[in-house]
C-alpha cells in the first residue's frame, strides 16, 4: 500500500500513514518507511478489521498470549 503521507506521533517519532486496504481506516507505521522502500502493509490488523491476526497482536506479546479483548 503506498505511503499517503508523513506525520509524527506523540513521542516526536516520524510515521508514515497509510490507507487499510481491507476496511478503509488510517494507519500508522512507526518508526515511518522510507519512500524508495517498497510496502508490504495492506491492512491495518486492528482488531474488527478483516485483515486482524492474532499472531501478529503486539498488546497479546506483551501479556503473555492472554486474550486482552475477551474475558
């Protein structure tokens, strides 16, 4: 997906924002892909979006695997 724009999040990081291909929301990429590299972010893996993958959910690394959405 290509990048849209650049941008810097709250801690002064430089993102790059793309476009979910699968539900149409912004995302960010921290730290922000140069623009010579090519992008292999299509979707956004939020949770309720169709490209979400539980492998790949940073807050379910982060506690031990638990199941943070649902209890």
């Amino acid at each position: 997906m290509p990048i849209m724009r650049y941008d810097v999040n709250e801690f002064g990081t430089r993102v790059s924002v793309h476009i979910c291909r699968y539900c149409g929301d912004e995302f960010t990429v921290c730290p922000a892909i140069p623009v010579e590299r090519e992008s292999n972010f299509e979707g956004c893996l939020a949770v309720g979006c169709p490209s979400y993958d539980p492998e790949r959910d940073v807050d379910k690394l982060f506690d031990n695997g638990a199941d943070i959405y649902h209890e």
